[in-house]
C-alpha cells in the first residue's frame, strides 16, 4: 500500500514547487493555473491506483508549469481566434501532448505515471477503438491525440488504437487531408509557447471546414456534444465515495481555538505547571543533541562551509555557491512537527493520573526547548479527525496559537500522520524535519507503517513516544520509546537515542 497524500504531496513539490490540494466538493482533478486540485483521496492505496493518480498530478502540473505558465496565462484562446468547440478540444488535445512532451524531458521520472494513467484509461475504457458510429469530429480529435500520444510521447500501450483511428480516419477524409492535419499539429506539438496549439487548431479547422467533402465539413461544425472529452484529467480514478453518496456536505476544518480564547484554557493550568518539572529533566539531554544540529547547520550557512566537522574546519574552502545555496533553501536548521493523541483513551488534560495531562506536560516542555534553540516547531491533535495548529515558527507558544484542549473520539493515527506528513513535506522549509508521534495508542501495522515507510522516504524522521502499551510499533524499532506517564521525560528523551 501506497501513502498516497504525501507521495502527491511530495511529487508536486518536485515538479517546481506546485502545491497539491484536496477539495472535497471536486469531482476531478484539475488546476486553477496554479494548484493542483484532487477530489477526495484515501490515505493509503494500491501501486497501481497511487500512480495513476500521481499520473494525473504530473499532467495538470505541467499544465501548471507550461499552459498557465505560473498563473500569468489564463488559458484562453489567442487574440483573433474564435471559439468553436471542435477548435477549442483540438488545441486541448496538442497542448496535452505538448506539455507531456516538455515535462518528461525536464521529469524523466515523470513518465512512468503517465504510462500507468494511459494503461488505467485503456482498461477503463476511456481510451478505445472507433466505432462504426464515430463522428468526423471525433476521428479528427481523437485520430491526432492518440496519434502524439503513441508515436511522439511513446505511450506504447496505445498503439494499435491509434493505428485504429489512423486507418479510420484516413478511409473517411483521405490520406492529402490527413497528413495535412498532421502536419500542421507536427509543429504545435513541438512549439515553446501554449499559443501554438490554438494556432494549428484553428489552422485544421479551417482546412476542413474549406473542404467540399462532406465529412470535413461536418467536423468542422461539430457541437459541443457531438464531441467527447480527451483531457486525462476527465478521468477520475479516485472512487469518491463521498461525491458519489451525494454528501456533498464539505469536510469540517476543525481549527483549533487560540488557547487565550477557550473559555477552558485553565484545564491546561495543571500541565502546564508540570511542563516546569518536566523540561529541566528533558533540556540537558535533548538539548545536547539537538543544539549541536541546530547549530552546526545555522553556521554553515553563516560562513558558506557544508559539510565541515569542526576539528579540520580550518582546512575547509569556502565556497560562495554552497553559501548561495544554503541561504536560498533558507538558513533555518531544523523543523519539529509535534502530534498529540487526543482521543478518548488519553483521558482528561487535567487530570494528573492520564496520559492526556502528560504528553501535553511533556509538549509544552518541548516546544519551549525548541524555540530555545531556534527549531521551527508546530503542534497537532488528533482522535478520529485531525486538528491542525499553527504554523511553523521558532516564536515561542503565543497565548495567540492554538492549543486544542478537549477532544476525545476514538484513534486515527495513520490519516493523521498522512495530514501532519504532507504539512511537513509541503510547508517545513528547513533541510531536516521530524515527526515526533506522541500516544497511548497501539499502532495498526499494516495501515499505520506504509505512512511511515513513506514519511521516511521523504526524508522526514519519524520518532514515537508511547505512554502506555507498546504495540504495533515493531516496525519503527528503535525509533520509538516507551514510558509510563511519570516517565514520559525519559520516554521524550530515549525516541531520539537514534537521532544522530
Ligand atoms: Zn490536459
């Protein structure tokens, strides 16, 4: 099973820094020129479902990167160009090969998707032969997709339909008209700029509409419903459940109340008191780990020096790119996602025998220590939802940021680390990150470690602190610690035993 969020996620940032996003009420994926949009995905799925789906992501990026170039261009035919249907699904069907073309020279590693997508909407059906019943419209539209998907882009499995639609479309306009047409798109397919497909486009449909014969004309005229769609992006491989049992309500952003505002703040009074306790016993130790990062990193990129160890420092060349670099990537160090289990089993916040009152003790002592040292922190909540905090900062805790005080329904961990994993992935600037899991929770292994394999995957350290039972976390080895709650200090402090 695939973490399918943080791998699109991931796979946006790495295609130029494009930010994926859900939206609950999107029946398909699209972009607004800027963002790429998914309806509803489930946190874990199947390869074959997580690349068509990262198919997808790859295509409306580069739409991203090439048709709206940056949100600057809206899409929108050129100057003297009138709108037709078959004119505007033409210019649609060239652009999509294209920016593919473009983004598998820039993305090698892009096109193993597309070819899942491809093989996915040949299964599906979306992708077939032509039919005795096929319009000119469609042959003419189709004929050429397919065409520069098989024999320019190399999309294989399509082959033998289009040589299908080829051989169909030749028998109904000829074979002049026919290499006409592509020789006209030849040039559009290959152009540095999103108007050359409205260009060609509107170049084929002048020809055919010029032409005597019947069927050219009839393309030509075609109506928007005579046509089908050709963009991938029509094709939903996500299963929707919830746009499909018509429960269009939207998910709930459970924002977390700014503490100064709870009317039961004070439940945190006893915690928080008890922070005190626990961060002279966490500060020395972690401290000693994590000031050394924290510094070493902050002072590479003050001098320009990467990768020194400081007894041959002075040996070391600076180098003004490593400098450049470093400060481009901005010169904070270190970013620390705390996730806080909230659900019912955790118990009263303020209650000295639950494990609630601790991990939140033990989050409070640690995100102090953190803007101690300058790490950019961020704390979230989940029970059966998920409850994001504020964002990263190094500031310490503001009577202004959130803190979630009640919560209490059952445990979710995998969805949970799935939204904390793609905050970190998309929002943490820094070179390190690290999720740090904080429950009394027993992990489902087989749903809760493919989010781990992927967070790792994306360089994103994963420790866990269990209050409490310690099972179904074999996977993460020594990379989880275990206490009960009057030793949830010691706990804190042995899940970064590994963490050189
Ligand atoms: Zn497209």
């Amino acid at each position: 099973m695939k973490a399918l969020q943080i791998v699109a996620a991931a796979l946006g940032k790495s295609l130029g820094g494009i930010q994926v996003e859900v939206d609950p009420n999107a029946s398909t994926a699209y972009t607004n020129g800027r963002k790429v949009v998914l309806p509803v995905l489930p946190v874990l799925v199947d390869e074959e479902r997580a690349d068509v789906t990262l198919g997808l992501v790859c295509h409306e990026s580069f739409h991203i990167r090439d048709t709206y170039l940056g949100g600057r261009l809206k899409g929108l035919p050129p100057e003297g160009i009138t709108y037709t249907p078959l004119k505007k699904r033409l210019q649609n069907a060239l652009e999509d090969a294209r920016i593919e073309h473009r983004g598998f020279k820039r993305y090698p590693g892009s096109r193993k998707f597309l070819d899942a997508l491809v093989t996915f909407a040949i299964r599906e059906g979306w992708f077939r032969n032509p039919s005795r019943k096929t319009k000119p419209g469609n042959l003419v539209l189709f004929g050429l997709l397919f065409h520069y998907r098989a024999h320019f882009l190399g999309q294989h499995a399509l082959d033998a339909i289009a040589d299908a639609w080829e051989k169909k479309a030749i028998k109904t306009f000829g074979p002049d008209l026919w290499d006409r047409m592509v020789a006209i798109a030849d040039k559009a397919v290959v152009a540095n700029n999103p108007e050359a497909p409205w260009y060609a486009a509107d170049e084929i449909c002048r020809l055919l509409a010029g032409k005597d014969a019947n069927a050219a004309k009839q393309a030509a005229e075609s109506e928007d419903n005579d046509l089908d769609q050709t963009d991938l992006a029509e094709m939903l491989p996500s299963d929707s459940t919830a746009a499909k049992n018509g429960t269009d309500v939207p998910i709930e952003k459970h924002l977390v109340q700014p503490v100064k505002e709870s009317p039961i703040a004070s439940y945190l009074d006893l915690s928080k008191g008890e922070s005190k306790r626990v961060y002279r016993k966490v500060a020395g130790p972690l401290e000693a780990k994590l000031w050394a990062k924290a510094q070493e990193d902050e002072w590479v990129s003050r001098t320009g020096t990467a990768g020194v160890v400081s007894n041959s420092l002075y040996n070391v060349q600076t180098t003004g790119r490593v400098f450049r670099n470093r400060v481009d990537g901005d010169s904070r160090s270190m970013t620390v996602h705390l996730l806080l289990d909230s659900s019912g089993s955790m118990g009263a916040v303020n209650v000295k025998e639950k494990s609630n009152y601790w991990a939140n003790a033990g989050a409070f002592a640690l995100v102090q220590l953190f803007s101690a040292l300058g790490i950019e922190w961020s704390v979230s909540w989940f029970d059966d939802e998920y409850y994001p905090g504020r964002t990263y900062s190094s500031a310490p805790l503001s009577p202004k940021d959130p803190w979630l005080v009640v919560a209490g329904g059952y445990t979710e961990l995998p969805k949970a680390m799935s939204e904390a994993g793609k905050q970190l992935v998309c929002e943490a600037e820094t070179d390190r990150k690290l999720l740090l899991v904080l429950t009394d929770g027993r992990a489902n292994e087989a749903k809760t470690k493919p989010i781990d394999d992927a967070l790792m995957d994306q360089g994103i350290e994963v420790r866990y602190v269990l209050i409490g039972a310690l099972q179904g976390f074999g996977f993460a080895k020594d990379r989880v610690s275990h206490g009960e709650m009057q030793n949830t200090a010691t706990a804190m402090i042995g899940a970064f035993r590994t963490f050189a």
